[in-house]
C-alpha cells in the first residue's frame, strides 16, 4: 500500500505538469514570429522592440505590433501632358519612371520606418500615395539641369542623378532604394506647352 504522502506527491507533480503544459500553450499563442518578408516593432510595455528574424511575447492590451514589409516594392511614377517635366532648355517631357524600394534590413531602419509609415509598408499604393511627392521633386529638380537632348543621349547619367537625389529623403523614412528604371521618356505634345506657366512653374 502506498501512503497518504506518496498520492499527494502524485497529485502535486500532476498538477505542476498541467500548469506547465497551460502556461507553454498561453506563451505559444501570445509569442509571435517575424518572417523573412515581414518584421514587426512592438511598443508599449517594456519599450520599443524591433524583431528581425526571430519572435517576441505579444500581451494583449499591453503591447502594439506594427508589421513592417521587408519585401521589395515597385512604385510607378509617371509625368506627362500637363504635369510633365520642364527640361534646363524649357521643353516638356513625358517621363515613366520606376522605383524599387525597400525597407532597410537594420533595427534602426525599421523603426523609423514603424515610426514614419505606419503600416503603409504592407501596402505599396498607400506607400506610394506617401512617398510619390519625393520622387516626383527628384525628377523635376534633375530634370532642370539638363536639356531636352541630354536626357535622350544620357538616359543613364539622368537615372543616376535621380537615384542620388531622392535616396537622401528615403532614408529619413527607413527606405532605402534599389534601383531606379527609366521605362519611358518623351518629348511632351506641344498642345501641353505653355510658356507663361512654364515660367510660373520655374519661379
């Protein structure tokens, strides 16, 4: 026979087990993974925290989860008719540019861009509804340094000067961007030529 003592350790042990298992499934569902797409910043209690390749504890009420994408994004900018470019030599152009961007793979980057986008990074027309204005800046201000023909002939010096341009203003979001493509470049129909407002337009 086994005594009294020896039941109440069986019992005790039985409930240590059941405790541990209920505690290991209450961490399993509040511990959240990131992804090699998706990263993720957690706020509130204990700070800022930024999970790249690995998890963290997510409690509810206590802590915010802002996903961050870390894929690469294609964002179209296109100028033409009354909104093209206005070259150094006063002529318009219609311009189709390209842009990948992407979330820099760094905690530091992906915290600004937590901080700066939100979660516009999931969505690249809701990103590009944001960031759209700095590539249009850069177009416009490289544009104006060079002529009609020079855009033709250096298509590449053009891209490059636009990639330096707006990486700057990229950076302050956490962006960083990959590469710029250049899928087309027209001289703009003279219908859309107005020299008054050019000259409004370059004041």
């Amino acid at each position: 026979m086994f005594s009294s003592s020896f039941y109440q350790i069986i019992i005790i042990a039985g409930l240590i087990l059941i405790a541990l298992v209920v505690i290991g499934t209450i961490i399993a569902r509040l511990y959240k993974r990131s992804s090699k797409e998706v990263s993720f910043v957690r706020t509130g209690f204990g700070g800022e925290k930024v999970i790249l390749g690995g998890g963290a504890i997510v409690l509810p009420v206590l802590h915010e989860v802002i996903p961050v994408n870390m894929n690469t994004l294609r964002l179209e900018v296109k100028r033409a008719a009354d909104q093209a470019l206005i070259t150094r030599d006063r002529m318009r152009v219609d311009v189709m540019a390209e842009f990948y961007v992407r979330v820099k793979p760094t905690a530091e980057s992906i915290a600004t861009a937590a901080q700066t986008l939100g979660q516009k990074t999931m969505s690249p027309n809701e990103l590009k509804d944001l960031v759209e204005g700095k590539f249009v800046d850069s177009l416009r201000a490289v544009a104006a340094e060079m002529a009609m023909e020079e855009l033709h002939e250096k298509r590449v010096d053009f891209v490059q000067k636009v990639q330096q341009v707006v990486s700057e203003d990229l950076f302050k979001n956490g962006l960083e961007l990959e590469t710029v493509s250049l899928t087309g470049l027209d001289q703009t129909s003279f219908k859309f030529f107005n020299a008054k407002m050019h000259l409004m337009q370059k004041v």
